[in-house]
C-alpha cells in the first residue's frame, strides 16, 4: 500500500475489489465517502448489503474498529461470488507503515529525529544507532493518526473462483432501530405518534439505498451471553435543508408481513452519518380506545389494606405497534414515560405512570366460613376521589386454584378477580364481592 495515504483514510475503507494477480493480494480502495448499502434495520441489530465487484481473484476486507465491536461472529459472507476460501486475521496496528521510516522524537524539551523500528511495542532507534522503546505521546508523525493507532487492525481476504459482482452481508450491532411513541390527550379526545431512531454507532458513513425496518421477537445465536453496548449517538433530527440529505420527503411504509414479523420500508435511499442517529416520522395510528382510569393490581388476602391507586391508561390502535418507548403528555404536560411492548392491531395497550393520590382506597375483608375444606369471605372495596371529574377504578386480584367461585365480580380467563367502579367527582364509592376457596 502508499505510504502517502492516510492510515486513517485506510481503516475507514470498507470495501471495493480492484484487478490483483492470483498470487498478489488484492488492495482495499482508499475512499472517505460513504459507503453504499442495503440495510435491513431490526430492533437490536442489522443485516447489511453492500454490492461489491471484484476485478482479479483475490478480495480483501477492512472494517473500522467499532464495526468490528458490533460485527456478530459467523455472520459475514459473501453472495453471488464462489470463493475457495477466506481468512479473517488480525493485522498490524495502523503505525506499522511508519516501520523503517523517520519520525520525530519529543524528549527533554528537545526534537531529534529517530527510526520507528516495530510499531507494535513502539521501539525506536536513535542518531547514534542505540535501540530503545518510548511513549507514543512522545513521537510525532508526518501523517494524521486515527483513533486508537496501537489497536491491531481486523482484516479479511477472499480467494474467489473468478472475477465478478456480488453482495458482501453481514450482521451487526452496531446499527439498529427503535420506535418511540407519544401520547397527546387533552379532555376525552387522545393522539398517538411515533418516530423511527435510525442508530448508527460506529465509525463508517453509510450511503443507504433501501432500507427495511422489521420489528417483532427475532433471535441471533452469537455465542455470547451478554449484549453489546455502545455509547449514545448524537442526535440529528431529519429536516427540510439538512446538511447531508438530499431530501426530507422520507416516508416510511407499510409492508407485507413476513411470517410473523412486521415489516416498513423507507420510500427513498438516504445518508447515514458515522456515529449519528437519523430521526425519521414513523406513523400515525387512529385509536379506536382511550381510557384512563385508576387502577390497582394485588393478590387476594383474606387481610384487609388501604392505599392509593395508580394513574393508568388503555389504548387500542388500528396498526401493529413495534414496541418502544411511549411519552404521555396531558395538555401538553409530560405526564410519564414507559416501555410498551409490540402489539398486534386492536389489541390493547394498558400501562401506568405512576401513583394516583387523589384516588384512595380501603379494602376490608369479612370472614363468613373458614375450615379445613377452605372459606368464605366477603370482600368490599370503598374509593373516595378528589378528582373533579369521574373516574372509572378498576382492582385487579389474583387468586390461585381451579376451585374458586366469584360472586359479584367478574373472573377472568386468566383467573383474576376483576371489579371496576365509576367514582364520582369528589365523591365516594363502594363495591362488594364474595370469594370462596375450595381446598380440594
């Protein structure tokens, strides 16, 4: 390779095959635009695609670092093109191509000129031929460094039957996408929205031409126990006139199921930087349900308690919901955030954010037969509302065992005892059940 060229212009190259004898090793072409990509974008890694054309018979790869950090073993491969085989190594650090050269020597105040003999452990020999090691911080460079010059460098070289055009795939962490929710409610009258955080944590700049975004439960087996975590992207927000982007009439768009999984494609190609996260509007999904309501979930007891309830709310949406994170705002207050999961189109959403002290309760219990057999207890609830409006409280009870019988309250299918009451403003309320408990 030149030494003119930039090591930092190296490690950020991805790929372009270029003619190469059999037996001599293909180069990486040097370039620092962007690199053209197909992305499928799943909720905690991504599939990439990029086209490749390979002019001679060997095919050389480099990835950036943090690439490499995200890359899930066992997963790059290359379609289209048949290869005999591939060796993936690591390679020396980038200031392996100063070795034999001179560099400058920063020490007592003084600069003298030296020999970089091995770059690996840093060991210089000086004017008078004396060998030595020194601090990287105390030698100068007649070319930029990249980011971490002493980290050994991964590379990849494929022998292929033939030249040819094909895709270079692989899996990786390092990019993924999220959707995120907000709920604005104002009176009776309630709307969702969600974006789509397009994350890219690593060094390298993609050139997108299609995108497909899939949400849904999709396992990868990458031998570890543990999931990789990078540092937060900065933030960029895709609008009209934005720096890189060509355009800000992106859409995301409904696709075809896929066996399961929930599938959206962005109507055109677009730039996603290195270490940044691109914004884009998602969807807009009518609700048929918005309630909200007091709620409290608790296990049955034969003791009675008093608290307060919490702030709870219901929704159904007309789409498929991927899950993500859902920011509640009444009159344009936040009012919480939670973690909602995916969800299938008309099935309900149910969430808290937290306690409900104008909503108390007092639950006591009264024991009307009690034996080795099992018992009878009659249990009421009183709700006493500070609101100034109506509110529906709804108590949830778990109860355990196939011979149980409810009466004044219903049971559900998943054996919960469930009771909901329309508490006055400012008023008080009462409800009352009776549960009996057969040991066998």
């Amino acid at each position: 390779m030149n030494n003119s060229f930039s090591r930092l212009a190296l490690v950020s190259a991805l790929l372009t095959g270029v003619a190469a004898a059999q037996t001599a090793p293909a180069e990486v072409a040097v370039t620092g635009a962007p690199q053209t990509a197909d992305l499928r974008l799943y909720q905690n890694f991504a599939e990439v695609r990029t086209p490749i054309t390979v002019s001679g018979r060997t095919f050389e790869l480099r990835l950036p670092e943090t690439v490499v950090g995200g890359l899930i073993p066992g997963t790059l491969d290359i379609e289209g093109l048949r290869y005999s085989q591939a060796v993936q190594k690591l390679d020396k650090n980038a200031l392996s191509e100063f070795e034999g050269r001179e560099v400058k020597l920063l020490e007592d105040g003084k600069q003298s000129a030296v020999t970089l003999v091995r770059a690996d452990d840093l060991t210089i020999r000086d004017a008078e031929g004396f060998y030595r090691q020194v601090r990287l911080e105390q030698l100068a460079f007649p070319a930029l460094l990249p980011k971490n010059p002493l980290a050994p460098r991964w590379q990849s070289t494929y022998t292929v039957a033939e030249p040819g055009s094909g895709t270079l795939s692989y899996l990786t962490r390092s990019l993924e996408w999220t959707p995120r929710y907000t709920l604005r409610a104002s009176g009776s009258s309630a709307a969702l929205s969600a974006l789509a955080d397009i994350r890219n944590n690593s060094d390298m700049a993609y050139q997108i031409r299609d995108t497909e975004l899939l949400a849904g439960d999709v396992n990868i087996d990458d031998g570890r126990m543990y999931r990789e975590q990078y540092a937060p992207a900065p933030m960029l927000t895709l609008t009209s006139g934005t720096g890189t982007f060509a355009s800000a009439d992106i859409a995301i768009e409904n696709r075809a199921t896929l066996n399961g999984l929930y599938r959206y494609g962005l109507s055109q190609g677009f730039t996603l930087p290195a270490q940044a996260t691109v914004t884009l509007p998602f969807m807009q999904p009518k609700l048929s349900t918005f309630e909200r309501y007091a709620g409290l979930n608790t296990s049955f007891s034969n003791q009675g308690s008093k608290g307060v309830m919490s702030r709870f709310y219901r929704l159904k949406a007309d789409q498929a919901l991927p899950g993500g994170q859902l920011t509640i705002r009444e009159e344009n207050r936040l009012v919480g955030q939670v973690s909602v999961p995916e969800t299938a189109a008309g099935e309900p959403v149910e969430f808290t954010v937290g306690r409900d002290p104008d909503m108390r309760y007092v639950r006591s219990v009264q024991t009307l037969k009690s034996d080795k057999a099992g018992g009878t207890y009659k249990v009421t609830y009183s709700f006493e509302s500070s609101k100034d409006r109506v509110t529906r409280a709804e108590v949830s009870e778990r109860v355990y065992g196939k011979l149980v019988t409810v009466e004044g309250a219903t049971r559900r299918e998943d054996g919960a005892i469930e009771l909901r009451v329309d508490v006055p403003a400012g008023g008080k309320a009462s409800k009352t059940f009776t549960v009996t408990l057969k040991n066998s």
